[in-house]
C-alpha cells in the first residue's frame, strides 16, 4: 500500500492511499465466494451461480462491501504508521471521492485521500528566557490580626436590648421600603427581616444617624439626598442601585436591637478553636495564610509563565477543536448563568479562551514528552490519600467515588500539570526588581 502526505497547513494534511491492484482482486474474490454460498438465484443450485450472474444481481452490494472492508483498514493502517497527531475522528464522509465514486475493478488500484486535522509540530523557546516574579511571599502581622478579628466577629453572640432606643454601632433588624424620588423610572426597593449595623460605613449617608434614637416596634420615614459623587462598595447589598445624585425617601420599621458581644482574644478563646493559646493560634492562622498567598501566587506566576510561552510558540489550532471547546464552555456556562444577551460577543470570547487553552495544554504535552515527565500510581496514591484526609472521607471510598464519575484521569492530569509548572519555575529567569 502506497502512502503519501502532503502539507495543506501546519495542522492540516491530506493522506493520499493507493490500495494495491493486488489487494482489491483478493477482497473482489473473497466478498464473491461470500455472496455465492449465501445467495438464492433462480436455475441455480446454492453456491453454483456463475459470477457474471452475482455481477449482475449483487454487483452494487459487491462494491459497497469491499469499499467498507478495504477503505477504513487502509485509512487506520495509514493513521498508525505515520504518527500524525490526528486531534479530530476520521468520518467516511471526508473521504475523496465520495463511496459512489469509488471504482472497485479487479485489474486496478483503488485512489483515495482524505483530510485530517493534526497537532501541528511545536517548537519549544529557551525556557530560561522566561521571567517571573520569584519573590517570597509575605504575611504581615497586621493581616493576621484582620482575621483573627473575623473569627471573633463569627464567634460572637448578639444580645437583645428592650430597655434604651438605637444607638451607633447597635445591630438592629428593620423592615424597609424605598422610593427614589423625581426620577423618570421610579424605583421601589422593598426588604423585610434586614440586619444592619449602625453606623457610617455599613449603611448609605445620613441613614445612621435617622436610626438612632429609634425604638424597638417604632416606625419612621425620612428623606436623604445623595452627593452626584456618591459611590456604593456593596455592589450586592439592598442599597447598591446607582444612587447618586438621587433623593430617596425611606419608610422604616425597627424590629429588633441587639448588641454585638465578641469574645476576648485569649487563650480561652485559642483553645475554644483546639490550640494550645493564643501563640499557637496566631502560628496556625499565620500557616494558613502563607499557604493560600503561596497558592495564589504560583496561580499568577503560572499565568504570568503561559502568557509568555504563547507569545514565544506561534503555532495554529484546528478550528474544530476551536469550535468544540468554546461550544462545550459556552454550553456549561449558559446552565449555570442562563444564555447572555451578548452571543456574538460570547462566541468570540470563548474561542479565543478555548484557543489558548488548547495551546498551553499542547505547550505542557510537548514540555513533558521532551522532559520524559510521567505520573506513577504512587503519586497518584498520595494525592487521593491526602485529598480523602482533608475532606474526611475513607481512602477507598473517595477512590471509588473518583472512579465512578470519571474524574481519575484529570486528577492525573493535574499532578503532570504541576510536574510541568514546577519545571519551568525552576528554568526560567527570576524578574528583575525595579530600584527607584
């Protein structure tokens, strides 16, 4: 069988077949002798009809037949010996020419070809030439401090208060209806059971201080006119409309007072939380936030290291593998979010984030073919034992589990990942700080 490939871009080639005149006789003969033991022929006995006859009679299922036996076997033949990378499943559809085009003669080869889409050949840049930030990174005592107050706040008990009216930094539970006033659209916000803190930076400006004073079941409505500057930093909160410049009127209810009571940071508190004291807290919060900065960083360095590669490797994707992933994102995503009013914009930037996903696995294929980088069942041991560990689940249980919904394999995936983002760590160049 002659073989013959030619270039029609980097990740496209045609595979060219001749199937020899040779191998078409023997198939010719063999699918005959098949239908002639098999076929019913009237002034025949079973299995002695003459071929001109089975010609006649069968002569288009012969073809199909020995199309369908020699073509797929040919293609795959072709397929396996010339290690092209193929990225997209051959459809007969996509052969050249099409099967009722095909002349199958005992006394000739039979012509075919086809096009395939292909990983296109990747060269790999001097991977020192890359840069990234390499610094270490930094918990200041400060930021512990800021969490440790979180987990008071979240430790703390809210203490009911019947006998005195609202105060600043009170908690109090109101329902609340709000109208903007002099606007083309008026807007109505309405919330019942709402539990806000009183004061300046929880609340818009001006309601804190119409708060306070109020009693418990009292009801009160008044007027804030907003500053043309005025900015929300709850974007999510009841109050995050664009207010600015705008008079709202409001209509409250007090419900409820309370008082915030949080508790001492002491080794009370440190043991409360299963440490020692408070020293051994602080150490543990201390760990925890190293290791998420440290998490975080190698998430940025990482990007930092793809955006490079891809600027120094040009090289094209299949636009089928382009068009499939971008519809399978868009498709996920569309279930989670709901269809955006946006598509033409959407469609645009999921192929580009499919194309570059598609480009840095590729990157990381060829990166861990060069460096023969593989992933044992011991690593893969490990991970899923420390990963059952911290969720609390029993080892062959979470394997089992892992196993059922097809995750295995991208759990492998991700340890060579991680192989591949450890190496170009370790070879590229460390940034160069800027001194002023």
């Amino acid at each position: 069988m002659k073989v013959e490939i030619q270039d029609i871009s980097s990740c496209k080639k045609k595979i060219k077949i001749e199937i020899p005149k040779e191998d078409v006789k023997a198939e010719i003969d063999k699918v005959y002798d098949e239908v002639r033991k098999e076929a019913l022929v009237p002034g025949f006995r079973k299995g002695r009809a003459p071929r001109h006859i089975l010609k006649m009679r069968f002569g288009e299922y012969i073809k199909t037949d020995v199309i369908e036996s020699l073509i797929p076997k040919a293609f795959e033949e072709a397929i396996t010996n010339s290690d092209l990378g193929i990225v997209r499943p051959m459809e007969m559809s996509d052969i050249e020419p099409s099967y009722d085009e095909i002349n199958v003669n005992e006394n000739e080869p039979i012509h075919i070809a086809i096009n395939v889409d292909v990983k296109p050949d990747i060269e790999l840049p001097d991977l020192s030439t890359l840069e990234v930030d390499k610094s270490e990174v930094n918990v200041t005592q400060e930021e512990v401090d800021k969490v440790l107050e979180k987990m008071r706040i979240e430790r703390s008990d809210y203490i009911p208060v019947e006998d005195r009216p609202v105060q600043y930094d009170d908690f109090i539970t109101i329902d609340l209806s709000a109208n903007l006033i002099d606007d083309v659209n008026l807007q109505e916000l309405e919330t019942e059971e709402e539990v806000v803190q009183v004061n300046e930076a929880s609340l818009i400006p001006g309601m804190a201080e119409n708060f306070v004073g109020m009693n418990q079941g009292e009801e009160k409505s008044f007027t804030i006119s907003l500053p043309e500057d005025y900015k929300s930093e709850d974007e999510e909160g009841w109050l995050h409309k664009n207010l600015a410049g705008k008079t709202v009127d409001f209509q409250v209810k007090v419900k409820k007072i309370t008082i915030r009571q949080m508790p001492e940071l002491n080794d009370e508190f440190a043991k409360d939380l299963g440490e020692e004291d408070i020293e051994h807290l602080r150490a543990r919060v201390w760990n925890q936030m190293v290791l998420t900065k440290q998490e975080s960083k190698r998430n940025e360095q990482e990007e930092e290291l793809v955006e490079q590669l891809l600027d120094k490797c040009q090289f094209e994707v299949p636009e089928f593998l382009v068009e499939k992933n971008a519809e399978t994102m868009m498709k996920i995503d569309e279930s989670r979010y709901g269809e955006s009013e946006s598509k033409e914009e959407d469609v645009s930037k999921y192929r580009e984030l499919a194309t570059k996903i598609i480009k840095r696995n590729w990157i990381y294929e060829e990166i861990g073919e060069q460096e023969d980088f593989t992933v044992t069942e011991a690593e893969l041991d490990s991970v899923i034992r420390n990963a059952a560990q911290q969720r609390g689940i029993d080892e062959i249980k979470y394997r089992s589990m892992l196993e059922d919904t097809n995750r295995l394999e991208s759990m492998k995936s991700s340890i060579f990942e991680d192989k591949v983002v450890d190496f170009l760590l370790e070879n590229a160049s460390a940034k160069s700080k800027l001194i002023i």
